[in-house]
C-alpha cells in the first residue's frame, strides 16, 4: 500500500513536471529492461500513451511488446552498424578498451533521444534508478544526461517492487540487468555484486538500514561500495568553477 501511495506520487510529479515546462510529453530510452519499463509505465500513467515516445537503440522483442501493450508511438534505427562505423572511423587507431567504447555508445544514444526531443517539442526522461545514481554507474554525459528522473529515489530492489505492482511483463522482470553496451555485458557482473546486496550496503552505509545483519555481509564489499560513492561525487554534482580570490 506505501509502495502504491509512492508510485502515485511519481506520476503526479511527472505530470505537473511535463506541465510546468510547456512541452508536448516526454521521450524515453526503451532497451526492454526493468527500469526503463517501469517508467514508460509511469509516464503513460501521468500523460497518456499520446505524449510518450519511446526510442528504441537497438529495438528488441520486449521493448516491442512493452511499447505495442502501452500504445506509445516509438521508432529506432540501426544503431549497431551506425555505432560500429562511428567506432572504426573513430577509433580505428586506438586500443580503446570495452569501458570507454560503451560510454561512448552511451552518449551516442543519450544525443539521438535529444535530437527526437527536439524534434517532438518533449523532455527526456531517465531511467537511472537511485542504486545506480549513488554509485556512479551511470555515464557522464550518457544516460546521466536526462530532464527528469522519475527512478531517482527508488532502489534496484524497490523498483522490482513496482514493476510488480504495475504489472509489468514477467519476463522483463526476470531478464538479467544490462546497460547492452557490448556483448555479455550485465549490470551486477560489472558492479561485482547483486543489486540486492548493493541495496543493503547502501542502506548500511547510509544509516537506513534497520534489520539485522545477514550471514553473508562482507566488511569488504561494504568498504567497496563507499569507495564507489565517493568516486561518484563528480556525476552526481555539478562542475565546479574557480572562486575568484
């Protein structure tokens, strides 16, 4: 019931958000993943199908599905050989590691949805989910690039939590996170741990954990988590300028 009281908050916001700024809605990243779901499925709450646009890069069976079951307008593009010649005329004399392409890909995608917002008159939503923001996996200049966040105060697991209660598809639910920066890649491989025990330690970390322990925490992982906190101050705050003397 808290949880319903919360998602009903969220699309308010969205609403007066979209409201105050004039636009005609809203465009969103659809990959097919859980998060990005979740807030298309907020957004069509708050504005209605005919003001939320989804982008898809590349387009998938379930970013398909989940856009044709809402009734949102979407569109993509061959993305993976635009990326990949991007890449070879780019790049082509570098030793460019799979870190740096993916970011790079990121912001690829992060300018085609500002290009459809412009040309739609809309704002971009993200679809960064607070577990991801406090750790910085996120890219700069990428996917941390957005207009609104409606996931922003949400944890991974919490967002599992509404993706149940907004009777998003079980198999979207199910499938493993990932960012689909290159082959193989997933989100909880990358960060070296599952989004339920980065949950935990945040929580830990940050004073909002009431249980006790579990069996299975580790002094080690949680150092590791402040660690990624703190190398995360630059994204999650804005440049800094010289103070003149």
């Amino acid at each position: 019931m808290e949880m319903r009281k919360e998602i009903d908050g969220v699309v308010e916001w969205i609403k007066q958000y979209v409201a105050e700024a004039m636009v005609e809605g809203v465009v969103i990243g659809l990959s097919g993943g859980i998060d990005s779901a979740v807030v298309a499925e907020l957004c069509v709450e708050a504005l209605g199908p005919d003001r939320v646009y989804a982008v898809m890069l590349p387009a998938n069976s379930l970013s398909k599905g989940l856009a044709d079951d809402l009734g949102i307008i979407w569109t993509t593009t061959n993305f993976p050989k635009i990326l990949k010649g991007l890449q070879e005329d780019w790049f082509y004399d570098e030793d460019y590691d799979e870190l740096t392409l993916g970011n790079f890909a990121s912001r690829l995608r992060m300018a085609y949805l500002y290009a459809e917002a412009n040309h739609r008159e809309c704002l971009v939503v993200g679809t960064s989910n607070k577990s991801e923001l406090e750790i910085g996996y996120v890219t700069k200049g990428g996917d941390s690039v957005v207009d609104l966040e409606p996931l922003g105060q949400f944890y991974k697991t919490e967002v599992y939590e509404i993706a149940k209660i907004l009777d998003i598809p079980q198999e979207i639910i199910d499938a493993k996170p990932s960012a689909g920066l290159w082959e193989g890649q997933t989100d909880e491989e990358e960060i070296g741990m599952s989004y339920g025990e980065l949950d935990m330690y945040l929580k830990i970390i940050s004073g909002g954990w009431r249980a006790a322990l579990p069996d299975d925490y580790n002094p080690v992982k949680r150092e590791k988590v402040k660690s990624m906190i703190l190398g995360a101050y630059h994204k999650n705050h804005m440049p800094p300028t010289y103070k003149r003397r």
